[in-house]
C-alpha cells in the first residue's frame, strides 16, 4: 500500500474549510484517483473553536501556521489564509525551505513575490501549486501551463472577477446605478464588505500577472499592469454600449507582440456574439489565443468554496501523484521581468462620453480637440436633448493612440465644455 499523503491546511475560511471537508468526506474517491489515500494531518486558522462544518477529529491543531509549515507530521503544506505579506509568505517559504510542496490560492502573494517562492521551490525540488488563484474553478493555469505547452501564445485575455461582473451584468439587467448593485452585492456576499480590490480592478490585476507569467514565460509584473475599475460606469455607458453592438465587461488583457508585452485591467467594450459577452454573474472567462491551436476558451465559476476547493484540491492530487512541474511552466532561474509596453502605445477604438451643458458649439469644440490630435470620429450619439441642462453626448473613435486620446481629453476638459469628467472606456477587437 503506498503511504498516505499528509495535508496541512493553513487557514479554514471559505475555501480551506472546503477544502478540509472535501478530505474528509470524499477521501476515498480521491484516493482512487491518485493512487494514494489522503489524509487531513494538521490545521491551523485564528479561532480554535469555530465550527467549521466538518470534523476535524484527527487532525493536529496547530495555533502558529509557520510552526505547521515546519512541522515533520505533514507532507504538504496549503495556504488558504491570503494577504501578499505574512503570515503568509512567512509560512510558505518556511515550507518550501524545508522542502515541503505547497499548493496555495493566494493570488497577491504569488503576483508580489511569486519569483522568489517559485526560486525556492525550484531549488528544494519540490511543488508550488496554485491553480486555484485564478478563476476560481477554471483549471486554466493547467491549460496554459500544460495542454497549451506547444504553442507561442500572443494573447490571454478575460473576465477574471466575478464581484465585478456580476454588478456590471446586474446593472445591465436592472438599469440600476453602480453604488446601488453594490450595495446589493454586499448585502449577498458577492462583494467584500472592503471591495476596492474587486472593484478598483487589483484582484483581476494579481490573477493577469499570474495569467501572463504562465503564458509568456516570464516573471510576473504586477507593476506594469495599467489598472482601472469599474466605479465610474454609469447606466447611460450600459446601454449605448448595447447600441453600438457591445456589452461592457471588467477584463484583464496580456498581449505578446514584437515591443513586448502589453498587460491592462480596465472596463472594455466587448462585440456581442463573441464569447467574453455572454459571460454574466459570476462566472469568470478566458481566451487564449496560440499558434497552433488558435483561440480556446474557457468558462466557470471564478470563486466560492466549491469551484476553488475543486482547484486547490487538483494540485493536492498532482502531488499526491508524483507529479513536479515549474510553478510558471517555466523554470524560475529563468523568469525574467518583460519589456512592458506602456499604454500611451495602446491602439485601438474608444468610446468618449462628455457630459456637456447642451448649447451650441459645445460639439464642435470637442470634435476640434479630438482632429487637433488626429482622432477622428467613426460615429456620435446624443439622446436627448434639453437645452441649457447636462446631456451625455458619445463619440466612438476610430483607433487611436492612447496618448494622444489622452491629450485630446485634457484639451476638452481645459475647454470647459464638459460638466464632469469624460468617461473613457476602450473597444476590444477580438
Ligand atoms: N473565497 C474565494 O472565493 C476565493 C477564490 C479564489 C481564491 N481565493 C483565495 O483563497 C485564500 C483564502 O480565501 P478565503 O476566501 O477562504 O478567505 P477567508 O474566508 O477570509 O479565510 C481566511 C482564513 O485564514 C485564517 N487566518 C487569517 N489570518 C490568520 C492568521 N494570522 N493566522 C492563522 N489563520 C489566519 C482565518 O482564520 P479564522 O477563520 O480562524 O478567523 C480564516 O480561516 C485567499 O488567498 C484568497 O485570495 C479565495
């Protein structure tokens, strides 16, 4: 009989008591499928007394999660606690400094350091998995890492945020102002009591920088990320999106080209009928697009406890199995920073709405500040009309350089034909 694997678990919140639970109670199933019976040695958390609905009768309690990593009871240590700093980290190197495989969820800690964890992994020859830190229940760093290993990939891109996406499609659905459908959201425990990093766009940052690093084979770079949320999108954005033929969804886009690297986070006009526009609620996408197998993509509920315990618990089962491969797919020594290619390059076409005071001359004086910067106009829309009041007016552009988009705005803005800021958001091709 081939000895037990021993799983400590660090952190029994939404997903480590899933995962616990999953152990325990369908432990022999998984047995059968990695040849190797699996057992909840250890678990460590705040809160000793917290029923975590399931029972943890067997398994060692461990007050301190760095004294579990460095415990001899256990042969893999997974890290469901989260944050980019300790204990985390502290906790996860201490495992893999004294060779135990790791599996962990924690998108910050792997986007901020995941070089240097992945160096150390490397070294001691052991495992650090993640799966379960992007998209939830997507298995799509196994795609990237694994059956899309034969292909130069140009392009992952995809909904990665499920908070966001659920309060864009139900804003959609309901006419409904952004503060509100978070509110709501709150209140159904789609949104974090603190959302700025679902809604400022830093979470769908962390998972692109995970994302791009396994696609490109290079060292994450959360810091070249452009990232902007989707606070600033109104109704009025929603459905003239709908009358130009497009939804708007939150993506995080990577994109190899001869310059180097491209990598955004910010609310896009997506075609309708391409896969991206569908997806509604919480569900995440993916596309990846290789030279040999062209565009896949890929679709699931991005978070939760069962979608990102069914990950977590895939990257147990591999190394259950045996199995070791480079935590990016490629190996650490060799993960260097990309050449980020800076978004005043970014091509493409825009949507501009101004809210103006609806008076004469007011459209051509932005028409002039967009010609000044040779952005020309492929199409404009204003709804109503009401004289003296603030209006939206909308101009789609053709594409343009995101510099001198920029420059035009400033121009409009210094002009003092707009009532507020003008709202930018950048039309996708795909
Ligand atoms: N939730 C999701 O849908 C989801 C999806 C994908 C990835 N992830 C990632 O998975 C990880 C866990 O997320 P979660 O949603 O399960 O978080 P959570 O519900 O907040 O649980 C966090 C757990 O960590 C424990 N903890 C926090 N600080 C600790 C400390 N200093 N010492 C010991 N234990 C500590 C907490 O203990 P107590 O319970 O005792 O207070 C809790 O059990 C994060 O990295 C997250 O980004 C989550």
């Amino acid at each position: 009989m081939t000895s037990p694997l021993r799983i400590g678990i660090a952190g029994l919140g939404t997903v480590g008591a899933a995962v616990a639970r999953i152990v325990v109670e369908q432990g022999e199933a998984l047995a059968s499928r990695c040849g190797r019976p699996l057992v909840l040695a250890a678990v460590s958390s705040r809160d000793h007394a917290k029923d975590r609905g399931v029972s943890l009768e067997g398994a060692v309690w461990f007050p301190d999660l760095v004294k579990l990593a460095r415990s001899a009871s256990i042969d893999v240590f997974v890290e469901l606690i989260g944050g980019e700093g300790d204990p985390a980290r502290a906790a996860v190197s201490a495992a893999l400094g004294r060779a135990l495989p790791v599996v962990t969820a924690n998108k910050a800690l792997l986007a901020h350091h995941g070089v240097e964890l992945a160096l150390m992994a490397e070294e001691q020859r052991v495992s650090l998995n993640f799966e379960g830190a992007v998209a939830g229940g997507i298995p799509i760093i196994k795609a990237l890492r694994e059956g899309l290993a034969a292909n130069k990939l140009a392009r992952v891109y995809g909904i990665l945020n499920g908070t966001c996406n659920y309060i864009l499609t139900t804003m959609e659905a309901s006419g409904r102002k952004f503060a509100d459908v978070l509110a709501e959201a709150q209140r159904l425990g789609y949104a974090e009591a603190d959302p700025t990093f679902d809604i400022g766009g830093m979470d769908t940052a962390h998972k692109l920088a995970l994302l791009a690093a396994v696609a490109f084979g290079n060292a994450p770079a959360l810091d070249g990320i452009h990232v902007e949320g989707i606070a600033r999108i109104t109704p009025h954005d929603i459905v003239f999106a709908r009358e130009f033929g497009f939804r708007i969804k939150l993506l995080g886009v990577a994109t190899r080209s001869d310059g180097g690297i491209e990598l955004r986070v910010h609310p896009a006009m997506v075609p309708l009928g391409t896969p991206l526009a569908d997806v509604d609620g919480v569900y995440n996408a993916v596309v990846a697009e290789g030279d040999l197998v062209g565009k896949s993509v890929y679709e699931g509920r991005g978070a939760g406890a069962g979608p990102t315990a069914s990950a977590v618990i895939s990257d147990i089962l591999d190394i259950a199995r045996g199995q070791q491969l480079s935590t990016f797919g490629t190996p650490a020594v060799k993960l260097k920073r990309p050449v980020i290619v800076p978004m005043g390059d970014h091509l493409g076409p825009c949507y501009l709405r101004f809210t103006v005071i609806d008076r004469p001359g007011v459209i051509a004086v932005i028409s002039r500040c967009l010609a000044d910067q040779a952005i020309s106009i492929e199409s404009m829309l204003q709804r109503s009309r009401a004289p003296g009041e603030a209006v939206p007016v909308v101009f789609i552009t053709h594409e343009a350089r995101e510099a001198e988009l920029a420059k035009a705005l400033q121009a409009i803005v210094a002009a003092g034909v707009v009532t507020e800021e003008p709202c930018m958001i950048r039309m996708e091709r795909f």
